[in-house]
C-alpha cells in the first residue's frame, strides 16, 4: 500500500503573496542584492540626507 505524503495549506491575503514572490525576485537577483548592500554601505558611511534635509536642498535649487 503507497503511503500519502501530508499535505498542509496556508492562506494568505494575495498582497502578502505578490509581496512575497516580489521579495524572493529580489533576493535571487544578484545585481540587487549588490545595490541593496552598496545603499547599506552608504548609510553606514554617512553619505544619504534625510528627506527634510534632501526637501531643503532642492528648494535652494528651485
């Protein structure tokens, strides 16, 4: 007699889903896993603006 395997089912609203499957392309993409870690590195190093200082510069530039 052949055993059945468990099955299990999960429910998820479908924005989690799409959410999900988005996030695993990501992760699978090395160039935007490089762009990821280059953006940390440059948070880490001080080279970003907040967007109150970064919303200040552009008026200047207006």
């Amino acid at each position: 007699m052949a055993k059945t395997a468990d099955v299990e089912m999960v429910s998820i609203p479908r924005h989690f889903y799409e959410s999900l499957l988005e996030t695993l392309e990501v992760l699978s993409d090395k160039s935007e896993i490089e762009s990821i870690m280059r953006g940390i590195q440059d948070i880490r190093k001080k080279r970003t603006y907040s967007e109150e200082d970064f919303l200040e510069m552009y008026e200047d530039l207006v």
